[in-house]
C-alpha cells in the first residue's frame, strides 16, 4: 500500500486524511490493542466482504472488543470510502481499537472503540493474467501463539518481512521447531504427489480468506487437498509452493533459501488455482475477461 486517498473514515465520520487524529493515549498505539482487516475493491466493487466482516468480529470477540456499529456496516462504509474517494481499485484498511484512557494494563470502563478505515488506490485485477513468480525466505516463527486473531500486534510479522526484503525476497515464509505455519502476510500451500498440502487452520496461522477460496476452488476441480501440518523439508523438495492473500492473490515460489522449486518455473498447478481464484473475484465484481 502507498499513500493512501483524500477521506478517511474515522469513529463515524468521512473526514480528510489532514483532519483525522488519534488520541496519543488510543490503546492501539500504546499496547497494539485492536484488529484489523484488509480487503479489496475491483472495478469499484468489493469481493469477499461479508466473509471479512465476519473474520474481523471473530478477532475483536476473541481480544474481548464488542464490536462497535460501524463493524455492522462494514459493507455500507467500504462501498461509501470507495465512491467518495473516487476510487475503482482499491485496498481498504479496517482498524478496531479498544480507545482511549490512561495508559495501564486493565481495560478502561466505558472507553468508545476507535474505527479507522483507510482507502488506498490499487492495482486492476488482470482477467487472464499469470501468476507472478516470487522469492522467498525461511524464519523461525517468533510470533504469539493465537495467531488466528488478526490483531495489530505485528512486530515479529514486520521484522520477518524485512529480512526478506534485505536478502532480496518477497516473502518470508514461517515455521516453528520446522514445521511451517505461513508467511508473514500469506498463507502457504505445497504440492507433493499431486496433493494440495496447507497447515491446518488453528492457533498457529490466520484463516486466510484468500486461502479458503484456493482451498474451494482446488476441491471444485478435484484435487485431493489435505489441511495437515508439513515441515520446511517438505516444503522445499515440494513439485510446487505458492503463497496466497488478500493483496498477493495467489503466487508461484519460485526459490525458497537456497533451494530451487518446480526448476524455477511456476507450476501447473498453481497456474490452475490461481486461474480459478481470478475468476472467482471476476465472477463476484462483475468483471469482464
């Protein structure tokens, strides 16, 4: 994401990006206590709301947030950011927080949650295109351990990330005690005897939304598709690997540390899920091929 539109939604209003502050003692800069959520818009509509809307109640019941109104409209308010920024692509980012009160450990009686909602001007999906081939690194998973919860507290996430910008990769791909969890802001899926292989949706990783449209569409065409635990091992002596997200789409590993994957290529199958997951995003936004 870069700069991000002139309005912004914030505690119920529409105001300019200028005009929108944040208490300095908001609870989601003082310990990361929130969630968030990420969603797109192609061709001015939004694809897989409802299920985003759903994911981010989970979150803010999980860290004890009741929901405040503007989660019930979170269609209403996203389709509302896009037009007013007049904006056709874009990447909407929903940020809950518990508010404001002085700063201490123990929640703060009565305090309002903090609703901001940012519209960021994005690329067009490509009806037809490639997947792209990415890079990626292995890190030692360093994160909490409720990784379901979509929550602020992204630092480990961040660090990660960098590493692998700094050795020259896309991604850094995560594991514990070698057993891979998903990237820093994908999941991860391998392809080994013709199998479609990603870790189980438990503590560990996030339910990723994109990955449960992959997940659908490769069981649509048939493919046996297992939710099992793999380590790094299997991973990197996989036919394919491919990393999938709400901004990443779906994309081919083409190298993974030092070991070449699928001869450098992305694979077959690959090409086939993220076929599929184009089209469903175009069937949803109404786009044409």
């Amino acid at each position: 994401m870069s700069g991000g539109a002139g309005r912004v939604y914030l505690n119920g209003e529409f105001v300019r990006r200028s005009d929108a502050h944040l208490d300095i003692e908001d609870r989601g800069a003082m310990f990361a206590d929130g969630a968030y959520e990420v969603v797109r818009y192609f061709g001015g509509r939004g694809f897989a709301l409802g299920k985003h809307a759903d994911r981010l109640r989970e979150s803010l019941a999980a860290i004890r947030i009741e929901p405040p109104g503007d989660v019930e409209r979170f269609a209403g308010v996203s389709d509302e950011l896009v037009a007013c920024n007049g904006l056709a692509d874009a990447e909407l980012y929903w940020q809950v927080t518990r508010g404001s009160g002085p700063r201490g450990h123990l929640f703060v009686a009565g305090a309002r949650a903090t609703v901001l909602v940012i519209a960021y001007p994005s690329r067009a999906l490509v009806v037809g295109g490639e997947p792209k081939g990415v890079v990626v690194v292995l890190r030692e998973d360093l994160r909490w351990h409720r990784c379901s919860i979509k929550s602020l507290m992204l630092l480990a996430n961040v660090l990660a990330k960098n590493e692998a910008h700094e050795a020259g990769a896309d991604e850094a791909i995560l594991h514990r005690d070698e057993v891979v969890t998903e990237g820093t802001s994908t999941s991860v899926f391998v392809v080994r005897g013709g199998e479609l292989w990603t870790h189980p949706a438990d503590q560990w990783i996030l339910g990723g939304i994109t990955r449960a449209i992959v997940l659908d569409v490769a069981r649509a065409e048939g493919m046996v598709v297992r939710e099992r635990a793999f380590t790094t091992h299997e991973l990197l002596t996989a036919n394919e690997v491919m990393i999938t997200g709400t901004t990443t789409y779906l994309a081919g590993v083409l190298r993974a540390d030092d070991a070449v994957i699928g001869g450098g290529q992305v694979g077959p199958v690959t090409r086939r899920l993220h076929a599929g997951l184009v089209g469903r995003i175009a069937g949803e936004c109404g786009l044409g091929g």
